[in-house]
C-alpha cells in the first residue's frame, strides 16, 4: 500500500506504508494510515524526526560495487523532513492518507 503526504505548502509525494509507518512512528502517530498535524504538534513532529535522522548513523559505505547500498533514514525522511518545514514556517499542516 501507499501513503499519500501533502500539504497546501509544497508537492505531494507517495512512500510505501512500511517507511511511512516508521517515519509517522517517529512523529509520534504510531502507525496510523490517515491524519495530520499542525501547529506545536507539527514542530514537534519535526524535531522528532530531525533528531532521528542525525542520531541514526545508518549510513552503510559499500566497498563493493557489486553490492546494493541501503537507503539510510535520513534519506528516506528527506522530503518528509521538507514538507514539514515549509508547513511549519507558512503555520500550515501536513496530512497523510492511503494513496
């Protein structure tokens, strides 16, 4: 399944519910398909998931080029991280759903 993000402040984009599900756990939305926040909640949504990705140092350096790198976190969070930026700084929301 897919996770839709979107807010009035930028694009939309779609994760797979899996990396959604571990980024909303982060947030503090557990695993919920659909919701949103705005306001403190999306600061501190946003500094929940910052602090995340500088902590986890999960960034795998392959010798081999043979070998597929692994998408670290903060990768993954990267546009989530953005949308919820621009949110926080417009005094917007983000809302997420099933796509």
């Amino acid at each position: 399944m897919l996770i839709k993000f979107y807010s009035e402040e930028s694009a939309s984009f779609v994760m797979l519910d899996g990396v959604a599900n571990q980024l909303l756990t982060i947030m503090g939305h557990g695993s919920s398909t659909e919701g949103s926040v705005s306001g403190e909640a999306l600061s501190s949504a946003l500094d929940c998931l910052t602090l995340a990705t500088k902590n986890n140092k999960d960034e795998a350096v392959s010798g081999n080029p043979d070998e597929p790198e692994e998408v670290t976190l903060s990768a993954r969070a990267a546009p989530l991280i953005a949308m919820l930026r621009r949110a926080s700084d417009a005094d917007g929301y983000v809302m997420w759903r099933p796509n």
